[in-house]
C-alpha cells in the first residue's frame, strides 16, 4: 500500500492511525508537516519526500520526488491512503 503522510509530528492520534495500518512493504510519501516526521517514524519499506517549493527535511535521508513521479508510484501500486 502507499501512504501519503502530511501528519504534525505532534498529532499523535493520527501518526497511531497510521502504525496500525503500516506494514514493512509499505511504501510512503511524506509531504507538507509530513517533511518533519519523516525521520521520527519506524519505517521499514520504501520512503520518500515529496518536493515542495518552501519546506524542506533537513538531514533527511530520503530521495525526494516530484508529483510526476507521486502520480506512477499511485499508478504503480494502487490503493493509497492519506494522512493529514
């Protein structure tokens, strides 16, 4: 499944939600407050960030993706859930 996660890191109501659903092959895109809990999360499949024109993830180790690319991941991998 693919994940788009525009969470707070301080929503946690929300980021549980998200880790109960969440599984290894999992695959997620954080963007907009995403960006910042982008390394707090225990993720264990593919992640990446999605660029936007004024907010970054300093430190991240994440490829970062354009909404071209966001689009053939949805594409790709089908069902997609939103976390915001």
């Amino acid at each position: 499944m693919l994940h788009l996660i525009g969470l707070k890191p301080g929503d946690q109501a929300g980021i549980d939600s998200f880790l109960a659903l969440y599984q290894p092959d999992d695959i997620c895109v954080f963007t907009d407050a995403g960006l910042l809990l982008a390394s707090a999360l225990p993720l264990e499949g593919q992640a990446y960030l999605l660029a936007h024109p004024q907010m970054s993830a300093p430190g991240s180790h994440l490829e970062r993706i354009d909404h071209t690319t966001l689009l053939d991941l949805v594409a790709t991998h089908g069902p997609c859930t939103s976390w915001y």
